[in-house]
C-alpha cells in the first residue's frame, strides 16, 4: 500500500488504491469509478539538502479536488489533466495544443498529445494509456469550446493507434471502467467516433445556415446514444452540441 495515504479510512467504502507497476499507483474512487494515476519518481538527490529528508518526485493524472487533504505529497509534486483543468492547489504541468511531449518521472518514461482542452498519456514501454473523456464506457467524449470536432476525432485516431500496439495492456478513461483488451477498446473508441460524425453531421450544417440553436434542441435527444443518458452525459451532451454550433463557420 501507498505510503502517500493519511489513513486507509479516508479513502472511503467506494475508493481503492491498486499497484500497478512500481512507483506507479492507480487511485479510483466513486460510481462510476474516477480515476487517478501516481506516477512516482526518486528523490532528488541533487538539489538534496543532507539535513532534510529527499524529497520524492510525484506527478498526479487527473486528481480529485481534495487530493491535498487526502493524501501526503511531496513537496515537488505537479498534476495533469486529461482534461479542462481544475484548481487542486498543486503546481499545474503544462502543455502545448498540438504538441507532443515527453517526459521521465524516476524510471518511467510518458508521451503526452496535448490538444486545447484534452491530452492523453500514453506510458509506451508499459503499454498504459490515460485517454480522459475517450474510450470511456460511461460518459460521452468531450468536444473542446471553439472546436468543430476535428481535434478530438484526430484524438481518436492517436489512441486507436496506440491500442493496436503489441505493447497495449491498460487503457485508463478518466472516469469508468479499465480495459486491457483492444478489441473492447476499439469498439468503445468505435463508438466515440460514430457519436462525434452524428453531432457534426446535424449541428454544422444548421449552424452554417443560420439556423437558430433551438433547431439543435429540438433534435438533441435523437443525438444522444440509449447508453449514456445519465445526468452528466447529458450535460455533457448538450455542452458539446453548444461547442459545435458557435465553432462553425457562417456562410
């Protein structure tokens, strides 16, 4: 067990740490389960003060709004979202849109594809991919404000890439349930696309004829698949329906 805990109580009934590799801990938490990956490195042995204890180094994927005061961390620990950030209280790991990454935490190397509102970390000699809203089997891809669904389908493209790989073993959606096997994941990344093609198929050509959005609205629920009606994918839905309209381009 992670020696990052305060107290195995404060997890809560719902919440559990796995090991997956050494110095690499998933935290997930919640129904459907959320997911946080520690990404540990070693202590900073050069700038160490032989008076003080080393401090370690920690990089946090996607940590829940209290990960201060539930777990103890390092001194130098910095976090990355998948997706839009959130305030945590903890240095925040930039990216650049479009641009590819990589980066060494202690003994693991990871390669970060950024875009405007979403980013996915890949781990390639473990096989571990981070693919944030994508390739989740409970809530629905996030589409990025100003974007017309260009960028995440070319995130989808990267990360049926990187499953098809030999080297594939987990695919870790910020929120719901893991993967190891690639023809799952292929179908979930499948059907991630097939949802996107339906938005823009409907909501562009409305939006470049200077159709109201009520016009969205009014066909929103056709647009939504049986499986993800839940309250956040709804919310999410719509959010995404608004993103694209006011993103197209006006004739």
């Amino acid at each position: 067990m992670s020696d990052l805990l305060n107290l195995t109580a404060s997890l809560g009934p719902s919440a559990k740490i796995t090991q997956l590799f050494a110095r690499l801990e998933l935290f997930s938490a919640g129904e459907p389960p959320s997911h946080t990956l520690f990404v540990q490195g070693e202590p900073n042995l050069a700038e160490h003060n032989p008076l003080q204890p080393a401090q370690e180094q920690l990089l946090l994927i996607d940590p829940p709004a209290d990960v201060a005061e539930r777990f103890r961390l390092p001194t130098q620990t910095a976090v990355l979202f998948t997706g839009e950030p959130t305030a945590v209280g903890l240095s925040l790991l930039a990216t650049k849109p479009g641009g590819v990454a990589h980066l060494r935490i202690g003994e693991h190397f990871l390669d970060l594809y950024s875009q405007a509102d979403s980013a996915v970390v890949y781990l390639p000699a473990l096989g571990i991919i981070c693919g944030g809203s994508f390739g989740s089997d409970a809530i629905l891809p996030a589409v990025a404000s100003g974007s017309t669904g260009d960028q995440e389908l070319d995130t989808l493209r990267l990360l049926a890439q990187l499953v098809k790989q030999r080297r594939f073993q987990l695919y870790i959606p910020r929120i719901g349930a893991l993967s190891s096997s690639p023809v799952e994941m292929m179908e979930r990344l499948a059907a991630d696309v097939a949802y996107l093609h339906g938005l823009r198929r409907v909501v562009l050509p409305v939006a470049q004829q200077g159709e109201p959005f009520a016009q969205v609205e009014a066909v929103a629920t056709s647009l939504l698949p049986a499986t993800r009606r839940s309250l956040a994918c709804q919310a999410q839905h719509y959010t995404n329906l608004n993103h694209l309209y006011f993103s197209a381009p006006r004739s």
